[in-house]
C-alpha cells in the first residue's frame, strides 16, 4: 500500500512541478529574448556568466545552495493552488524539491478555511512567505508564482495543439458557468478548451477514469508533457516573443532576468532521474470541524526537512518551525486521530522490515 501511495504521490509531484515549470520554462524563453533583442534592456544585451548567480549571504548558510518558492494560483489569484520549495546545491547539481500541501492548518488569525496554508496569499506574496517558513523551518531566498492562465495563453500562442482525448467527457455545473464537452479522439484545442480539459474531473454521471484521481493525475502529466514538447520544436521559435509576453503576463519573480538565465542554466547540468529528489511534507488529511485540513506531523518534518532540505549547515529545531494541530486549537479530530495511527503503524512496520526484527538496531 505504501509503495502505491508513494507511486501515486510521485505522480502528483511530478504533475505538479511540469505545470508550474510549463511556466517557468515559458519565463525562461521570455528573459532569453528580451537578452537576445535588447528590446527591453534598452539595447544593452546582459551578459550571463558567474556574477549572475544567486548567492545567498547569512550566517551558517551552506555555499553554493539556494532556496525557491514555486507556486501556481488558482482561478481568482486569491489563494495558491499548488506550493513546493526547490532546494538547490549548484556545486553538487542536485535539486530537492518539497511540495507542500496547499490545505495545511496554519498558525493565524484567519478563519475557517482561512486557516488552510494556501489562504495567505489573499494577503500577498511576503505574507505567504512569512506563513510557509513556519512549516519548513526556514524563509526560501526567491520565489516565482505562476498563473495557470498561462498555460491557455502559451497555447494560444502556437495556435493551439492537437491532442488524443481518451474517452468522451461531459460535465456541467452551472454554480461556476461551466459546461465541457470532448468526444473521444484527436481533437484540435485552443487555450480555452485546454483549461476546460484539465479543469474535467468525472463526467456528470459520475464516471471517469477507472483509478480516479491517479489516471487524472496521469492525463495531466501526458498532456504537459505533449504540450512542453510542442512549445520546443523549432518551428515555435518563431512564436518565442507571443510566447515570451503570454509568460510574462502570468509570472511574478524577484528573479532578475540575469538570474532566471543562470538558473536555467544550471538546470541544463540536473540528471532528472538521478539529481532531483522530490518529497512532500508528512502528515494526515483530517476534518477538523467541518472542513478537511492537511494536519502536518511537526517532529516527522523536522526529521524530513533536515535530511534532505535544510539550506543551513546547523540542523534547524523546533524552535524554527510553527506548526499547530487540532489540539492546539481545542479542537477533537477524531479522523486525524484515526489518520496519524495508521500512519505511524506503518512507519513501525517499515522499520521492522528494515532491520528484520520488531526492535530498532542498537547503536555500535
């Protein structure tokens, strides 16, 4: 069941990462024309060598490593609908990227569903900032939010892409003004039909996908991947500057255009299967009250984010992190509690299989 949900979770990751890099890539062909005409550099080309390089002073900072928040919107921009924080060792070239789960209970004064994590937005990009250190320890150095608009204008902007549609889709919800509509096959999309096709969930008889959301999950990765491919052939290098302003239009950055280069650059030197470790952060999904919060295990992550995460050269500790749970808040969760015991029995039972015995080994 574990190597299942760890199968499904890669997936996700991997969904996720290709749909906010679907963007970023897009942002790195913007900044690679604007250097190239000059048109907004005033004529003057930038020179990308080594004093463009991110370099991160602070006391105890390891050298050579980074930290960048990536995160894409959702429909109003008022909240992030994905979130993950890429730590990046450009001496060794290894890439460690946290997803973290956009309903995680957060320490606030919001309410309601305000407390999810993915609600700090509302209050812009440092407030989302100041929230998301809390529960991975440290401040990440940068950050780029994506709109997924983009996505609909990049393909726009290659004048649409032809795609296989596995089965025939109709789905109707008159609350947000939506009606899809696909036959099975090859159909020409513009971005428009594009949004529409990745907004698609079931059908409204209820039927989809046989595996639910992990054929979901896999539509999605094939369609990015096929629309990536396409966005790169070298007939779209023409449609470079359409493209550029569609990304443009749909990224925010503290990145200067010399630095998006020069990460783009570096990430030319990652081995995907080898250098990238992606992870998302440990704990439960649990109803607490009557909404579902992504409930986050404070000692698994700090274990987590200290093996694989942490930019400094000194373990961070429970001082450095925020994290509540229901019982902070006074609140009975009984899923949560139902949740966090099938975890940790699984956790013992991984244990065990390690060491070949129901006891921990002792130390030499």
């Amino acid at each position: 069941m574990e190597k299942k949900q760890n199968k499904w979770l890669r997936r996700v990751l991997i969904v996720v990462v290709a749909a906010a890099m679907a963007c970023v890539i897009g942002y790195f062909a913007f900044c690679y024309w604007v250097n190239a005409s000059g048109s907004l550099l005033g004529g003057n080309n930038q020179t990308i060598d080594q004093g463009s390089a991110i370099v991160v002073d602070g006391e105890g900072r390891r050298e050579h490593v980074f930290t960048l928040f990536i995160a894409a919107t959702d429909e109003d921009e008022t909240r992030t609908d994905s979130m993950m924080v890429l730590v990046f060792d450009t001496q060794n070239h290894t890439a460690n990227i946290i997803n973290i789960p956009r309903d995680s209970l957060v320490d606030t004064d919001r309410r309601g569903a305000g407390k999810k994590l993915n609600a700090s937005y509302s209050g812009g990009i440092e407030q989302q900032l100041d929230e998301i250190s809390g529960v991975i320890g440290f401040r990440p150095d940068k950050y780029i939010v994506a709109n997924f608009d983009g996505i609909a204008d990049i393909v726009d902007a290659i004048g649409g892409i032809d795609y296989e549609v596995p089965f025939d889709m109709s789905y109707h919800d008159a609350s947000q003004d939506l009606s899809i509509e696909f036959e099975k096959g090859w159909q020409h999309m513009d971005g428009e039909a594009v949004v529409e096709f990745l907004r698609w969930r079931h059908n409204d008889d209820g039927t989809g996908y046989d595996d639910g959301d992990i054929g979901r999950v896999e539509k999605l990765q094939t369609f990015l991947i096929t629309l990536g491919k396409e966005v790169l052939t070298p007939s779209n290098l023409v449609n470079i500057p359409a493209i550029a302003t569609a990304v443009s239009d749909n990224v925010q950055t503290d990145l200067t255009t010399s630095q998006v280069l020069w990460i783009g650059m570096q990430s030319m030197k990652l081995d995907m299967e080898e250098d990238v470790e992606m992870q998302t952060l440990i704990g439960d999904n649990a109803m607490v009250g009557n909404l579902w919060f992504f409930i986050l295990d404070q000692d698994m992550i700090i274990d987590q984010i200290n093996e694989s995460f942490n930019p400094y050269t000194h373990p961070l500790t429970e001082d450095d992190f925020n994290i509540i749970t229901p019982d902070d808040l006074g609140i009975y969760s009984s899923s949560w509690e139902e949740e966090r015991a099938v975890r940790y029995a699984q956790y013992e039972q991984e244990k065990n299989d390690e060491t070949g015995s129901g006891e921990l080994p002792e130390d030499e």
